[in-house]
C-alpha cells in the first residue's frame, strides 16, 4: 500500500459511551491500538518456552538415566579401594 496505509492484523479497542449535557444526545469515544507487534513477540515467547520446556525434559530425563550409571562407577571405585567420584542426590 503506497498511500502509508497498512494492513492491521491485531486492534485492541476500548469505547466509552456518554451522554452530553442534554441527556439525550450521546457520543462514543473510542481509541483503537495496533497490537500486532505484541502478538508476534507473544507467539515468539511462547515458541521460545515451549523450546525450553522440551530441552528441560529432555535433560531431566538423560540425568535420570545417567545417576544409575554414576553409581556403578562409584561402587567400582570403591572396591578399587577408591573415593568415590560422584555425589548422588537423592531421588
């Protein structure tokens, strides 16, 4: 559009109605925001969490199955007469 006009996607809109002085007459007076931006870096925040969400799981998951690991190497090592190498949180 190359009058400066532009498509928006998104308004917020808030509108009043009022009565003038008469009581009969009224007016409305309304504002309209475009929220495009805000909604567009909303999606992307949520894309962003989701992301990490999966990333969260995925490593809570790979330590799960890495503490029984840790555990052997410990055991070993002290039959190797050894300290063990790794302090395991309880689960």
């Amino acid at each position: 559009m190359s009058d400066g006009a532009r498509l928006v996607k998104n308004l917020e809109t808030l509108e009043r109605f009022s009565n003038l002085a008469t009581g009969r007459e009224k007016r409305i007076i309304g504002t309209g925001t475009d929220i495009s931006e805000l909604k567009k870096i909303e999606n992307e925040l949520r894309r962003n969490m989701d992301e990490l969400e999966r990333f969260s799981k995925m490593t809570f998951g790979r330590e799960q199955m890495m503490i029984p690991l840790k555990e052997e190497i410990n055991q070993i090592l002290v039959k190797l007469g050894k300290e063990e190498k790794y302090k395991i949180v309880e689960r």
